[in-house]
C-alpha cells in the first residue's frame, strides 16, 4: 500500500534539497517521477540520476511564484501522461530580520514565493485533480506553523498560511476524491539552512532542542513524503504531518545570533 507504481508525481523543487530527495524517493516507490525546479540543469540533473538508478523520470523548469508557468510547467509535463495522480511543492525562502527592520520588498517577496506561489500549485494541480476525482497533494509547511522566534515573524506567517490553504483545499475537493496535506519539517539541513549550519553555536543549538539531538537530513522527509501520496494514507487529508525530530515536544529558547 505504500508503493506508488502507476503512478505520476510531480515534485516541484526536485533539483535540490527535500525536493530532491523527495523525487528520488517517489522513484524508489516505482512513481513516475515529474522533476520540476526553477533550475533547469538541477531539474534534469535529478531525472538523470532516477534514470540511471533505474527509475522513470521527466524533468522541466516551473517559478512557482509565476501562475502562467505553473500551469504551463504542468500542462507540459503531462502531455504524454493519463493523468497527475500526486504533487509535491517543496520550496520556500526566508528572509531573517527582526520586525521592525524588515523592509516592504522583503515581506512581499518572502510572501510572493512562500504563499502566491504555493497558492498557484494547490490551484493549478487541483483543477486537474478534481475534474479527474482523485489525486493527492503535499504541501511543504514548517514547525514555523506552530512556535516561532525572533527574525522568523515573515516566514512564520506563510508557513501558518499553508497550513489553512491545504485545510481549506481538502474540505473543498474532498468529496472529489482529492486529498490534500502538509508536512512540517523541523530543523533540515538543506540549502536554505546552510547560513546556520556555517554557525556552530547555533546549529548546535537547534540540534540540542530536539530530543534526538540532531538535525534531519533531506533523505528522512521522502518517507512521510510518500507515505501522504500513497494508498496507505487514503483516508489522511487537511491535515500537516510534523517530521521535527521531536522538536515540539520539548521545550527551550535560543535566540539566533544578531537578533
């Protein structure tokens, strides 16, 4: 029930980080993999790899933050396809700076990408999905959704704003067979999260705030990943899956240098 053969996947992001490992992971589970990225190199890069790896892949280039590319990034995609019976949005940026110094082209660009442009997905992959009746989409939120600290008030806010567009969406495809959920990493180490962990006082700070004591890797958000696009969760939707580690069942504060 976990598998995922006959099925196609988008994943947008797939050129790195969870993205990437997402996309491998939909492969290893027999999915034909849609590997989408703002990069197209890296995009293709990650199909060349399910490729070798034995596994059925296309790649293409999609901004999320621009509509017209979404839907034309998927439309492409699934030109020689049945159908899009799974998608996956994973990116996000962040802009860390304490309210009162964040300027309005910060905030509008922190929103345009983290809550225009997972609008645009959720839209664009629902309109495909609900004339279809069936389908499941993920959504990448954050422990951001839920505690928060200072310097993360933008990123915070579009993270709690996904949480509600994927709740709002499975109450109003429901009845058309499209679920529709979260995952909420804790602390990753990816690309976005590089500048922290060049900090060793503060990546080791979030690493003690788990109880694992460590970070995730990239690699351990492809299993709940797959778990919310296959059979095994057919009657999982509106809901946010948190893979932290732990991180809010415990308790503590550190306040990241320079805030």
């Amino acid at each position: 029930m976990f598998r995922l053969d006959g099925k196609t996947i988008a994943v947008i992001g797939a050129g790195s980080g969870i993205g990437q490992a997402v996309a491998l992971g939909v492969a290893q589970q027999g999915g034909h993999t849609i590997c989408l990225d703002i990069n197209a190199d890296h995009a293709a890069a990650t199909a060349t790899s399910i490729a070798k790896a034995g596994g059925s892949a296309d790649s293409g280039v999609v901004d999320i933050a621009d509509e017209t590319s979404v839907r034309d990034a998927l439309a492409n995609s699934l030109r020689n396809r049945t159908g899009l019976d799974g998608l996956v949005c994973t990116p996000a940026i962040n802009v860390r700076k304490p309210i009162l110094k964040y300027t309005g082209e910060e905030f509008d660009r922190v929103v345009r990408v983290n809550l225009r442009g997972n609008f645009n997905v959720l839209q664009a992959a629902g309109q495909l999905m609900v004339l279809q009746k069936s389908g499941s989409i993920v959504l990448f939120s954050s422990i951001r959704s839920l505690v928060t600290e200072p310097g993360q008030s933008v990123y915070s806010m579009t993270k709690a704003g996904i949480v509600q567009l994927v709740r709002t969406a499975a109450t109003e495809w429901g009845e058309q067979g499209v679920r529709v959920n979260a995952v909420g990493p804790g602390v990753t180490e990816t690309p976005l999260t590089a500048p922290i962990k060049a900090q060793a006082g503060w990546y080791q700070a979030y690493a003690d705030k788990t109880p694992m004591k460590r970070w995730a890797t990239a690699e351990e958000m492809a299993g709940p990943t797959v778990f919310l696009l296959s059979d095994a969760a057919s009657y999982v939707t509106g809901t946010i899956l948190f893979v932290d580690g732990g991180w809010l069942a415990n308790d503590g504060r550190f306040t990241p240098p320079g805030m």
